[in-house]
C-alpha cells in the first residue's frame, strides 16, 4: 500500500466551454465522439477531486469512433509516468460507457503513447475484458470506481 | 471426410434466452444426443448461474432443464462434465470450483473446492474422471484427485506461469496437463512417476513459435496428437507431437509447433474446439464463429490449414466458447456469448449449393 497520493500536485486546468450539441444530420443511433466525450469528461480522478477533463487526462481528441467497423478508441494521458491508477481510469472508463452503443460496437481504451512507464502491460490489462470484469466485481475497486463515476453527479 | 467438393454451411437451430448477463462458457453432457438419450448441455455466466438445458426428443428444441444458482457469489467463469456424466465442476471468480451431482433432475452441490487465492478461470477432468484441475489469476494450476464418497483431494499446486492463467484441458487420452496464460505461454504438466510428483515438462513460448499475446483456450484432436490454441494475439496455431513417444512413456515426446493461421481474426480469438471429424470452430470478439479444416495440399514441411467457412454476426457480441457435440451424427455446434445467449447450430453440406460433379 502506498501512503499518500500517488501525484500529490497534478497541474488542474479549466474546464472547457461546453458546447450545446445538436441532433442535426446524425441518424438516431449514430455514435458522435463528442458525444462519448461528454459522457466521460466529468469521470472524477481516483485520487483528486478533479474530473479527468480538468486533469488533462482527456480532451476531445481522446476519442475515436469507426462507425462502419463499429470500433471505438479511447485513448487517455494519466497525469504522471507512474500512475498506479490508469487502470482504474479505465474501469471507469468502461463502466461509464458500458450501455452507451450498439451492442455490436468494440471499445478499446489505451494510454496516450509515450505516456506511461508500463504502457504495454497497462494496455493489456485495460483491454481484457476478462480481467475487467473481474475488477468491477472486486466491492473495494468497484466502490472506488462508483466515487468516480458518481460523484460528479452531486 | 472429404471437404472440397461440397459448399457447407453452419445452419442456427436454436437460440437459447435466460441467463441475465453474458455467457462465459459451455459443455456437451457426454453420452448424451445419440441412442435415445437427449442432448443436454450446460451454460455457466456472469450472472453467477449456470443452466442446464436439455433437447426434448418430441420437438427437438432444448429446454431449460435446471438453473443451478445460490453457491457461487460471483460470474461462473467455465463448466466441465465428469467423463461418465454424472458430475458437472464449475469454476467461478469467487476463488472455489462447485462439483453438482444430478440426483434425478436436481442438482446438488456435492462439494466445494477450495484454495485458490482469487478467481478461479477454468476447470478440467482427466479422460478417465480420476482427476481433475483447476487454474487462476492467482497464476497457479492445481491437480486434484477424485476419491470416493465426493470427496476432493489437492494433489499438487503447479507454479510456473507468471501471470494468470486462462484455461486447462487434459490430454485426451493421457493424463498430461496443458494450461495456458496471459503471460503468452502453453505449459505441459506430466507426473513423474506415480507420486503426485507432477512439473512442467515443457513450455510452448515465442522461441517455439509461440504465441505473443495471451493464450485463451486450446484443443486437442481426436487421436491427441494435434493440439490447436487460440490467442489475442489474432491468431490460431497448431502444435503436433509423436503420439508413440507419448504413449511409450519415453518421457521425451515434446510439442511443436507445425500451422500458425493469421490474418483470419482481426480481434481477440476466446475459443477454440477441434471436431471429433478434424473440424476447427472458432469463437471470436468480432462476433463471428469460423471453421478450418487442413488442407488436402500437403506442403513438404508439414500439414496446412484452410478456412472452410466463417459465420459473420453469429452473436450479437463477442463469442466466448465453441464446442462441437461429441456425438457423431448431427455435427452440432454450440456458442456462448456476451449478448447472454447461447446458440445451437448444425453444420451441414448447404444441398442448395452442391457443386456438379463433373
């Protein structure tokens, strides 16, 4: 167990201005990266009570979409090269995202190149859904990812 | 049998509903589907239950039979029959492996192993019931032994993989172990001697054309000279070993590798089954079930496989398991997949299509 926060001092940054989106030329059940975008961007940090929008762990670009092959990327920057806590920004990820598309639709959740010490084994993990699953029914990290997904509901 | 000459097609007979969350895994009942005795097959699932359903020898379609629930507390990750069918192991990320006894049509839970340290992802019985092994994140695989009045004894706790492991499956008809893991690698477990002294004999790896990604499931063929595994890394290899050297007890038959099919899954392969008839099923997260057979071209360095036929949209998600019935008449498929459902299907020569013979 680690005592303190693993990055005590993340740089916060403004939140940016949200721009009312319109039903416009997309079909019904269209997937608009923007609209993934809006639907994470306020996900709580596990260790600051900053969202990962604030924290610079996503932005607009963060989200890919491949509506023929039904593929949706999301790729993420954790705040510090040793982040303990990138899988747990994925899990969130994937839970908050979970019955938001077509069921067909594949989702793949990456650390930002060159962002993360261990980028090859935290991609791994972030993309067994086995493993995932696994995690979301362990009580200490689903409360954990449940702080983070409802929090920023108050 | 002879595949060229005929178009095939792998035809849904029915689509099973009733689990609550997605389908993990699945098990022919043996001896069951043939000689009047209907077809059972058991379903294990996230919803922490696992189904029983059986074929009704009036309509033909399969009913649920028994919902077995209320012992594990987490996701049923595999299930696996006894060799004589009387026993049915389920393995759950709740650490413990449940073994139910069907006591005329009621399942009960005879026993429970435990010992793993976490979820427990796969279980196996030995060709002749005698033992049976289990395997986790814990990285460890353990070999129990099966001894009268139910009861359950740990023979051995194998360490060696470095990360989770995946799935074990005994050697059809010897009792070696083959287990296969997230850190990439196929193991090959064999007893020394006759006292439980059990090791790794063998590890299958990326300097023997190994896999370099996780290693999800494997197979065997019907004689167990042929292995198939199935990987994340996108593809599907076929290991062979000198089956007289296995059976002569030389100790020294080891596997190699002899096919590696790529660039036929372009997303994680979860499941592969090797048909009693040489058929290879596949069980994919593009939602599609395919079939390979090997090739009638036999190359100078060993044998080739083919693509025989692939089955877009199967599920409506990815596909867990494919398993082929063991009954040789009505070459049946099952699948099980995250949409919560599993699906019969009949392979069969499409007679609309038969090519002329000329």
């Amino acid at each position: 167990m680690t005592l303190g926060l693993i990055n005590a001092n993340p740089v916060v940054h403004a939140k940016k201005e949200r721009v009312a989106r319109n039903d416009d030329s997309h079909a019904e059940d269209a997937v608009d990266p923007l609209e993934i975008y809006d639907y994470v961007r306020d996900i709580r940090d596990p260790e600051h009570p900053y969202s990962l929008e604030q924290l610079s762990v996503l932005s607009e670009e963060s989200i890919t979409v491949d509506e023929k092959l039904g593929r949706i990327l999301i790729t993420f920057t954790p705040t510090i090269q040793h982040c303990s806590m990138a899988t747990v920004i994925g899990l969130c990820l994937r839970e908050k995202l979970k019955d938001c598309f077509p069921p067909h639709f594949k989702v793949d959740i990456k650390v930002a190149p060159g962002s993360h010490a261990n980028e090859e084994s935290v991609n791994k993990q972030l993309n067994d859904k086995e493993r995932v699953a696994a995690a979301l029914e362990n009580p200490n990290l689903r409360q954990l990812v449940d702080e983070c997904l409802y929090s920023s509901e108050l | 049998m002879n595949f060229a000459d005929e178009i095939f097609e792998l035809r849904e007979l029915q689509r099973l509903e009733g689990h609550a969350d997605r389908v993990w895994g699945l098990a022919w009942k043996p001896a069951t589907g043939a000689d009047g005795v209907p077809a059972v097959l058991a379903s294990c699932s996230g919803d922490k239950t696992v189904r029983v359903w059986e074929q009704s020898p009036l309509t033909g379609s399969f009913q649920c039979k028994a919902v077995l629930e209320e012992t594990h507390n987490r996701t049923v990750r595999s299930c696996a029959w006894s060799p004589s069918g009387k026993l049915l192991a389920t393995a759950s990320f709740d650490a413990t492996t449940a073994i139910w006894e069907d006591i005329g049509g009621d399942f009960a839970c005879i026993s429970t192993l435990e010992g793993h340290e976490n979820e427990v992802k796969s279980v196996s019985w030995n060709a002749s019931g005698s033992l049976l092994a289990t395997c986790g994140r814990d990285k460890s695989v353990w070999i129990w032994e099966v001894l009268p009045h139910n009861e359950f004894d740990c023979v051995s706790v194998l360490q060696g993989h470095t990360q989770d492991v995946k799935m074990v499956q005994w050697h059809p008809t010897m009792d070696i172990l083959f287990s296969c893991s997230y850190d990439n690698t196929i193991k090959i477990w064999a007893e020394d001697g006759d006292n439980d002294d059990w090791h790794c004999v063998q590890t299958l790896n990326e300097s023997n054309s190994g896999h370099t990604s996780t290693v999800w499931a494997l197979s065997f063929n019907a004689t167990g000279d042929k292995m198939v595994s199935c990987s994340d890394d996108l593809t599907i290899k076929i290991w062979g070993s000198d089956i007289m050297r296995m059976q002569s007890g030389d100790g020294n038959a080891p596997w190699k590798h002899l096919s590696t099919l790529s660039g036929y899954h372009d997303r994680t392969i979860f499941s592969v089954h090797w048909s009693r008839d040489g058929i290879i099923a596949s069980g994919a997260a593009d939602d599609a079930i395919r079939l390979f057979v090997e090739s009638e071209d036999h190359l100078v360095d060993g044998p080739s496989y083919k693509l025989l036929l692939k089955k877009e949209k199967a599920h409506e998600m990815d596909v867990n398991a494919v398993q082929w019935s063991s009954m040789e008449v009505n070459r049946r498929l099952a699948s099980a997949s995250d949409d919560g459902t599993v699906k019969i299907w009949e392979f069969a020569a499409s007679s609309a299509h038969k090519k002329l013979q000329l």
